[in-house]
C-alpha cells in the first residue's frame, strides 16, 4: 500500500503529573524531524484536555486539508473507555459516534487520504465507525482490539514512525511495528477500509438473508408500520411480496452503497480504484 501523506497530526490527551507523555516523547525524539529529511512533510503536536478542545483540533486539521492540500495521518494517544466505546480524556470522554462526522469530513477535504494510527486501548473498535451505507470515516486504520501497555505504545509506535521516516515504506514501518517488542503478543492490527467495506458487505448479505432473519425484519417492519392482518392468506402473500423484493435489490442496493461510501459523486476516479471487479455473493 502507498501511504500519501504530507502532515502527521499527534493529539495527545495525556496527564503530565501522573503518567509518561508518550506522545510528546514521539514527537521530539521522531516526528519533528520529518520536515528536516522530507521537506514537503511535517508534523504538530496538538494536545487537548476537553471534548471541545478535541474537536476544535480535528476542525482545524479540516481547514488545513481545505487550505493547503494536506494529507493527514493523526495519530492519537489517548486513553480508550474500558467498554471500548471512545476517548477517555483529561476531562471527560468522546465516543467514537461523536467524531464520526469529523473524519468523514477530514477524509473528504484530504480527497480520501486520512490514515489514522491508535495508541489507544481498544482504539480499533473505531472500525465500528465503518457503516458501508455512509461515507468512509478514514482510508486505514493501526490500532488494537486489546488493553495496551504505554512502555509497548512507546516501542511500537516509534519504530513505526522511525522507519517511516527512514524510508517512506509504509509496509516497512507496519513490519517494523509488528516486530519491535517480540516480549508481548501482537495484538495491533492494520484495517483497511475497502477491506473492512467487503467484509462488512458480505457479512450482511451472509446473516441477514437467512429465512429466519428475513421473516424476522418482516414482523419488526409490521411492528414499525403497525401493520395488521386479518387473513393469513394475504399475510403471507405480503411476506412473499417483501421477501423477493429484498431479494431482487440486494445489487442495487449494493452499488447505491458502494458509491456512498467511496464517495463516487466527489471523487469519480474511485470507481476505478476501489471494489472493482469485486461483488457480494449475493446467494
């Protein structure tokens, strides 16, 4: 994979007093020399504390993409909620829902091409965000499905960026943040949208078609419309009605949100990158 990037966004939410701020020990031993050996890339240390301050950092990462054609990679040390849910911040906490809009935006004004990297516990369960009927949140994503450990945040993700660095290898630097601490399991993963979009898709099409998931979302669409029979024979004839009307779009529906969710409208020349010549088995 070919990682574009111009910029390296670290937002740190950390607590000075009471642990290491890992973040900013990546950023002045790493990240800050990438503008002395690659001139046409930098990086910023943005450190928040508030929901609002955090937000505030990602409209401005926004506005950078607009204004100078940055391509970000954010990188994010943070503490993740226990029930892996979002942030837990210095004061406060942000669910994953809650910057959902921001990173499609951020990823649109970049012209698909934010990467993110989690040095936060359970930071993977972003990937949630990935709802294949919305725009795409982000391009990729490295984190962890697990509890993390700041002494293993600190090796991983140095030598990842260390590499990174040395080589604009993005395959590189992931194997190198795979191997650098061999003492622990490696529980980091690399998630990469379109990737996640077909395994997402095909899951659906794989469960939700079943002859029980289909009479059970005909019942909850009865419930929902308060819809009532009074002779069996025409209940069944509706359920015969939905069953292959459900049936007969799962393609349509498929494309409409292909289309979505690669944003073809704004970026056109995504029809020819992403999911070609790949489709659902639609049985």
């Amino acid at each position: 994979m070919t990682l574009e990037f111009n910029k390296i966004y670290l937002i740190q939410s950390l607590d000075s007093e009471e642990e290491d701020l890992t973040g900013t020990q990546l950023y002045d031993e790493v990240l800050q020399y990438f503008k002395f050996k690659h001139p046409t890339k930098d990086a910023e240390l943005i450190n928040v504390n508030t929901s609002d301050e955090l937000f505030l950092a990602l409209g401005k990462i926004k506005i950078d993409c607009l204004r100078n054609g940055i391509k970000p990679i954010i990188h994010f040390e943070i503490h993740g909620l226990e029930d892996k849910t979002g942030f837990g911040l210095n004061i406060g906490f942000v669910y994953w829902e809650d910057i959902y809009e921001q990173l499609i935006q951020i990823n649109t004004a970049s012209s698909w091409n934010l990467f993110i990297t989690m040095a936060v516990c359970y930071g993977n369960y972003a990937m949630l965000l990935i709802k294949p009927r919305h725009p795409a949140p982000f391009k990729g994503i490295i984190g962890s499905f697990e509890e993390l450990f700041p002494d293993d945040l600190y090796i991983r993700y140095n030598a990842f960026y260390q590499e990174l660095l040395n080589t604009l290898d993005f395959e590189k630097a992931l194997e190198a943040l795979l191997n650098s601490n061999p003492s622990l399991p490696d529980d980091y993963r690399y998630i990469n949208a379109e990737q996640a979009f077909k395994n997402i898709y095909q899951n659906y099409f794989d469960n939700q078609f079943s002859p029980d998931k289909i009479r059970d979302r005909f019942i909850s669409l009865m419930h929902e419309q308060k819809i009532t029979f009074s002779d069996r024979n025409i209940k069944n004839q509706f359920f015969n009605e939905f069953r292959a009307t459900l049936t007969r779009t799962k393609k349509e529906f498929y494309e409409k949100d292909k289309a979505t969710f690669f944003m073809f409208d704004e970026f056109p020349e995504h029809k020819f990158i992403y999911c070609v010549d790949w489709e659902p088995n639609y049985k």
